[in-house]
C-alpha cells in the first residue's frame, strides 16, 4: 500500500512538467511515508505480527491522514489517479499481447468467415472444436447441436496434430482413426463468464472426427 503510493509519487517527482511546488509536497509526503515504514517494521518484530497495515494503532490514523492531505491537494490527487490509470493500461496491454501470443501458440487465432454452413447429410459427423480461453466442444451427433465437454476444464491446445486425434478419441472413442478439418461452422450454445443469461455464436473451424467401419 505505502509502496505503490512511493511508487506514484516518485513518478510523478520526476515527471518534466511536475512544478516545484508540487516537487516540495511530495517529498514531504515521501518523507511521511518512510517513518511510517520505519514503524511498522519496528513493530513487525514483535511476537504475533505482522498485521495489515490499518490494523495498526496510530499507524492507521497518520496513514489516514496522508490520504486526505492527497485528497484535499487537486493537483496532485489528479496526476496520481492519471498514474495509475497509465499503469493499469499498460498492465492490459500487456496481457493483450500475451492473450494474443498464446493463443498463436495454441492455433486457436485462426479465423475463419461465415460459409455457407454445413450440408445437412454431414449432421451425424463426429466434429469438434477449440476455443481459447472457454471449454473445448464436441457436435453431439443425436442432437445435432454443439456440447461443451463434459469435463468442463478441457481447453484449447492444437498446434499439435496429436493433441486433435486424441481428442477426437476421448469424446468418440478409439475407433476414431484420423481426423479432418472440416468446415467453418457457426457454432452456438456458449456464454461469456459472469453473462449466464445471454448466448453467443461465433464462426469457427470444426475438424471431423474420422471413425473405422
């Protein structure tokens, strides 16, 4: 909590366009923090500690009052907020671009356009389908609708021509020999997390399941 406040402050110190001014009420709010540090780790080495920082009687109440010296300094509450906010965009773009490379890594990027669908005299094929960051699917071929695996943890890996057979196998069993990609499928029946009550479809590739006569 002090830290990624010292964080802040210092960042925002050396910033070209920080006055002064400002420069001079940062420092004395540094200088707060560093004897509140100097008391809690007094008190951390003593039997029973250590414990939350708000936790801490008198600690608390100068903690407290460092926020609202923040809080009632405009300037400086505004160029704080405008930090973190950079940080926390920096932290999502971050991860964007690790979402985005795993998911090249898994072969769940590949795009596919809305075809013409599936001829119907291919209902009864043995399809599945990955997805990256949901549970994969299998075409339930009585009910001719798309499943989430029964599992419910099975995600998608399939740069690995391997890892596709296998999975074929374990929802159709080991008479499954081969498998093919198959066609670009408007696949529905998923739900983003937290969104129970509205379905969502996307087109994506199935491959087909190919079983032994």
């Amino acid at each position: 909590m002090i830290q990624n406040l010292e964080e802040n402050l210092k960042k925002i110190s050396e910033s070209k366009d920080s006055s002064n001014s400002l420069k001079n009420r940062i420092n004395e709010i540094l200088k707060k923090c560093k004897e509140l540090k100097e008391k809690k780790k007094n008190l951390d080495k003593q039997p029973g500690w250590p414990i939350p920082l708000d936790r801490y009687d008198g600690i608390r109440e100068e903690w407290k009052l460092i926020n609202e010296s923040i809080a009632d300094d405009t300037e400086l509450s505004n160029k704080i907020h405008e930090q973190r906010e950079n940080k926390k965009n920096s932290n999502n773009e971050k991860k964007r671009a690790t979402v985005k490379k795993t998911r090249w890594k898994r072969g769940t990027d590949e795009k596919c356009e809305e075809g013409d669908g599936v001829n119907p005299k291919h209902y009864t094929s043995p399809r599945v389908a990955f997805w990256y960051g949901k549970v994969n699917q299998y075409y339930d071929i009585e009910t001719y609708e798309w499943r989430s695996d029964p599992d419910g943890v099975s995600g998608a890996k399939i740069r690995d021509n391997n890892v596709i057979l296998s999975y074929c196998k374990s929802i159709y069993g080991d008479q499954v020999i081969a498998f093919e990609k198959f066609a670009c499928e408007e696949i529905t029946s998923w739900k983003k997390q937290n969104n129970w009550g509205e379905d969502f479809t996307a087109s994506k590739w199935s491959y087909k399941c190919i079983i032994s006569n």
